[in-house]
C-alpha cells in the first residue's frame, strides 16, 4: 500500500488538438502504452457523493486498487496491488480484499461488501516528464464512445496551473471544465435513464 497526494490538471480536447499535441510532441502510435480503469462504487454513488473514485487500473500486466480521496490541495490516492487472480475476481462481483482500502471504505461509512462492479474505459496514454511535473495524452474509449485529454500532474497546485494554462495558450487550445474519467463514464453510462 502506498498513498500520495495527487494535484492534477486537465483539459478535455477535440480530435485535432489531440492530433496538434501528438506532433508537437512528436508522438507516434507505439508511443501510446494501452490500460483499462475498472471503476466500482456502490448501487446508490456512496463513494461518488463523498467526492471519491475507486478502480483497478490493469497496464503491463499489473493490476492496481486505487481510491482516490478528496484532500485540502488535490486528491489522496491509496494504491494497493493487486494478485491478478483477485482483481479479476473484483470484476466477477467478489468481494474487496482486506486491507487499507477496505478500511479507509468502512471508515466513511460506506459498507465495502456494497460495492459493485459498474464498467471499464480503456485508455492509451502518452506519458511526458514536462516542467518538472508528468503530462499524460490520452485517447479514451468506453461506453460506446472516444474522447481525448490532456492531463498534467504537479507537485504544487499554482505552479502546475500556471505551467499547464501557458502550455494550452501555447497550443491555442482553450481551457474547457473537464470532468474526470469516472464521472464521464458514469455520465455516459446513465446518459438517458
């Protein structure tokens, strides 16, 4: 188990500021590693409500548990792997292990044997060490539907701003309010019920 402090910056972009990013940076395909979010809560949004996300993130053959947690700058993130055999049964409806994540969940009065699976958005990612800070390019597929991000994780929430807001200036790509990978895909799940 590991827990950090994440402050990170995004933007939602069209397909060609996506592509406009891609040769700035000089990205090719091979450049995108690919990963699947699995994200879970409970029937009601329990989590959701108290501003929390929970996943298992697949990449490289590693399967990773993460919550993330409203902090006062950004989002504490407790990350514990995962044996494949037990984050694929997470995704079959088994229950969460014990451990730190079980507990942080009991601890906000959330029961844990609650929480179901609800779906996975895939993601290829170009990850950049930029401005002493990680740039991530995504091209996300779920639901049906593709959308493409430009996220950017700092150390410091006003330098990150700043070295993120001039990199879009740069780019002549507006700043758009952008929701994260699990509202969207829960947006896009619900869309219409």
């Amino acid at each position: 188990m590991n827990q950090e402090l994440e402050i990170e910056f995004k933007n939602m972009l069209t397909k060609e500021e996506f592509e406009k990013i891609s040769a700035f940076f000089k990205l090719k395909d091979e450049s995108f590693a690919f990963q699947e979010n699995h994200y879970f809560d409970t029937s009601n949004f329990s989590l959701r409500d108290k501003g929390c996300a929970l996943r298992i993130r697949h990449k490289k053959g590693q399967y990773i548990l993460t919550l993330k947690q409203p902090a006062k700058e950004g989002l504490l993130e407790t990350n514990e792997p995962l044996a494949a055999e037990m984050a694929l049964n997470m995704l079959q409806g088994a229950p969460i292990p014990g451990g730190t994540i079980k507990e942080l969940i009991s601890k906000m009065d959330i029961v844990p044997e609650n929480i179901e699976y609800f779906g996975m958005l895939a993601t290829n990612r170009v990850e950049i060490n930029y401005q002493g800070g990680l740039l991530a390019v995504d091209h996300s597929i779920y639901l049906g539907k593709e959308d493409f991000e430009l996220e950017y994780e700092a150390k410091s929430f006003q330098q990150g701003k700043g070295i993120f807001e001039h990199l879009l200036k740069v780019l002549e790509i507006p700043i758009r309010k952008t929701e994260n990978k699990v509202r969207r895909f829960y947006k896009q799940k619900y869309a219409g019920k």
